[in-house]
C-alpha cells in the first residue's frame, strides 16, 4: 500500500496517515470486548503517533474509517447482514451512525481524547495522584472534609487527600474492572437519576434550562436530564435503551 501511493505521487505524510489507519482494527476489538479502554487508547496513541497526528484528530479520522470499512458487511450495503447490529442507517438522508450502545462506548474515546492530558483509564484499585483542578466539582466542594483526612466516596471513584505528598488522589472503587476518570465526566451504568451542576450540562441542555426549570424532561439520544424540584438540583439519567454510557459535558 505505502510504495503503492507514493506512485500516485501522495506525500509521505498522507502515506504514513493512509497505513496507519489500515494497521490495525483497534476500534473492531473495542467494540467487541477485545481491548479495555485503556489498551484500546494506548494502541491507538501508537497509531496516531506514526500518523503523525495529534491523538483525536486522528481517532476521528479512524472513526470514519472504521465505519465505511464495517459499514460494508451490511444488507444496508447491498451485502449479507452481518454488522447491521452495529449501526443505524437512514436511508431517506443517506447517513449511517454507530447504534445508541455502540456509540456510548465509543464515545469514551472521544471523551478521553477531548478530556486529555486530565483524563485517566483506571483498572487497578490503587490510588492515583490527579492536580486539585482535575477534582470532579462536587469533590472541591467537599475540600474542607477532604483536607482534614476523610476520603469521599462516589459511585464509581473515591478521593482522598494524601498528606504524605501533598497529592490529591483518585482510586476506582471495589466491583468496577476498569473506569474512564475526567474531571466533567460520570459513569452511568443504571437507570436512576443523578445530580449534577449546571456547568456540567451539555451547552444544548443549558440553552434550554428554562424548560427544565419548568419542569419539562429534557431528552437527548443517550440522556434525559430534568431539574429536581424538591432538591433543586440538576439531574441526569441513561435513556431507557441505553446499558452503560459515560457522560459528559
């Protein structure tokens, strides 16, 4: 492929993001619980760096890559049904995306690529020095309890403060294999609501925050969010057709 596009006259530089993109079915072995998130990152951070491209430029490009290549073994394509399972198809506008599932997993890619360097793939129950900024906001809210020696416990990470090294740090709690950590970002995996703060709501769902304040239910592909009038607090939940989806604003 590389000596067959330096023919047709493409620089080296299209040539080296041309064989990357081909080198490997990084985003398939995702999808398909062959690579955790982690793995599947560091591959991909390997893939990007001999694209020559920065790590979400090229994960985006891989992306629309992966969905013409599996995209093909579809009745939608003409072809045997096969990966139909994966995507939506629209024929009226001729557009195709990854299904609701599919997407919320990939999305946690896009998500550590936008969320980088403050984002962390946790796979281990150690604990894990992050920069107080990189605290989620309702954790700096609880400073003074953090500071005196308390670790804070949320649903999928806990926080501490350790004195020995002046660090603030992070540990994926017990019964969770592997976690994706930012700090606007939270783990869904039920179908309940969670609180939130408003500078964590999607720009679309703040433009709207006059319907929420209402009382309106605010629906999105993957989300729902909702103002809590008892507690006064922002909420959001996985749509009903969602298992597990990281969100963030």
């Amino acid at each position: 492929m590389s000596s067959v596009l330096s023919q047709l006259n493409f620089s080296d530089e299209e040539v080296s993001v041309a064989v990357a993109l081909v080198s490997g079915d990084v985003i398939g072995g995702y999808i398909r619980g062959h690579y955790s998130g982690k793995k599947a990152t560091e591959e991909l951070a390997k893939m990007a760096d001999d694209a020559g491209l920065p790590f979400y430029d090229f994960l985006k490009l891989l992306l629309v890559f992966y969905q013409a290549d599996a995209g093909s073994y579809t009745e939608d394509a003409g072809g045997l049904k096969s990966l139909d399972h994966l995507f939506v198809f629209n024929p009226g506008k001729g557009q195709m995306d990854f299904s609701v599932n599919v997407a919320a997993k990939v999305d946690q890619l896009k998500i550590y690529a936008e969320a980088s360097p403050n984002a962390i793939w946790l796979d281990d129950h150690g604990w894990h020095d992050i920069p107080y900024d990189s605290l989620k906001t309702w954790v700096k809210e609880n400073k003074e309890r953090l500071d005196s020696g308390e670790i804070i416990k949320g649903n999928i990470f806990s926080y501490r403060y350790n004195s020995s090294n002046g660090k603030y740090q992070v540990q994926l709690r017990q019964g969770n294999k592997e976690a994706l950590y930012t700090p606007h970002s939270m783990l869904l995996r039920d179908h309940n609501w969670h609180d939130l703060v408003f500078d964590d709501l999607k720009e679309w769902v703040k433009k709207n925050h006059e319907k929420l304040e209402s009382g309106d239910e605010l629906k999105g592909r993957m989300f729902r969010y909702r103002l809590n009038q008892k507690t006064g607090k922002y909420q959001v939940r996985l749509s009903s057709r969602v298992k597990e989806a990281l969100y963030s604003h």
